[in-house]
C-alpha cells in the first residue's frame, strides 16, 4: 500500500466535518455533544492523535488504517464520544449550576446598576452644588467689579476736583 501524506491539524478537523455532514443521520447529539466542548480541548486532543502517528511515521512503522480497521475519524470520533459520555451525566447538574451562577450574575447586575444610579444621583448633586457655588462667586464677583468700578469713577471725579481745585488755586496766586 502506498504510505499517505501525514494531514494537518486543519485537515483532520474539515475532514471530521465533512464525515459529519455527509452522515445521513438526523441525529444532531454527535455534532452537539462536540459543540459543548472548547476549541482548546479539541484542538489539543487532534494534537495528541497527530503526535501518536508522528511517533509511528518516525518509527519506521507505515501508518496505514486497514478497511477492516477503524478509520482515523472513527477512533477520534470515539476517543471524543468517550470523553463526552462522562460529561453527558452531569449536564442537568451543569444545567442547573448554569442557571444559578445566571441567576447570581443578574443579581449581581442588578445591584451594581442600583449603585451605579445612587452614584450618578450623588455625583449629580455634587454637581449642582458646585454649579450654585460658582454662580454665587460669580455673582459676588460681579457685585465687586460693580461696586469697585463706582469706587473708581468716585475717585476719578474726587480727582479732577482736586486738579481744578489746585488750578484755581495756582492762577490766584
């Protein structure tokens, strides 16, 4: 038999695909069952298969699945089957840990958004309350500029009295 070519991480994986897909089956558990499980997980379990035949190949042993033997998609098929029949057990109890940790997590929401309202409530007051100080420094500031410019046109008049007072004064003399 002719030695084959060793496929690649995403060969294996479009070829488990397409077995898939090409399954007449309506039975879509296989499918899910493999959905359920991260890309991580499957991603190391091909990387184990594909280091068990490099060890072969590198052996000197001709990796070659006979007809009569199960095919490569059919021991990854059962290898992942394995390891999800273990999990299959626990999944109302996944289910309903799920449910819960939901349910914690909206609570949880929930309470940060009330702090979050107390929070822009309180920093809205904050900011009324300096928004009323500045106009109140504003408004006092503008009755000093008001009072400090009559002040000055009283000192200027004072002052050109003084200088016509002084001028009388000179041409007397």
């Amino acid at each position: 038999m002719a030695e084959k070519e060793r496929p690649s991480g995403l060969a294996i994986s479009n070829a488990i695909r397409a077995q898939r897909q090409s399954s007449a089956t309506t039975d879509r558990s296989n499918l899910n069952d493999t959905l359920v499980k991260s890309s991580l997980w499957k991603k190391k379990t091909l990387e184990r298969i594909e280091t068990a035949r490099s060890r072969d190949a590198a052996n000197g042993e001709t990796v070659v699945l006979p007809t009569d033997q199960p095919s490569f998609l059919d021991i990854a098929e059962q290898h992942w089957q394995e390891l999800v029949s273990d999990t299959d057990s626990n999944d109302h109890e996944l289910l309903q840990r799920r449910s819960k940790e939901i349910e914690r997590l909206q609570q949880k929401i929930e309470k940060l958004d009330a702090e979050n309202v107390r929070l822009l409530a309180q920093h809205q007051e904050e900011l009324d309350a300096r928004r009323t100080e500045l106009l109140e420094f504003q408004d006092a500031y503008n009755q000093f500029q008001r009072e400090s410019d009559l002040l000055l046109n009283e000192l200027v008049h004072e002052n050109e009295c003084l200088r016509a007072a002084e001028a009388d004064r000179k041409k007397r003399i």
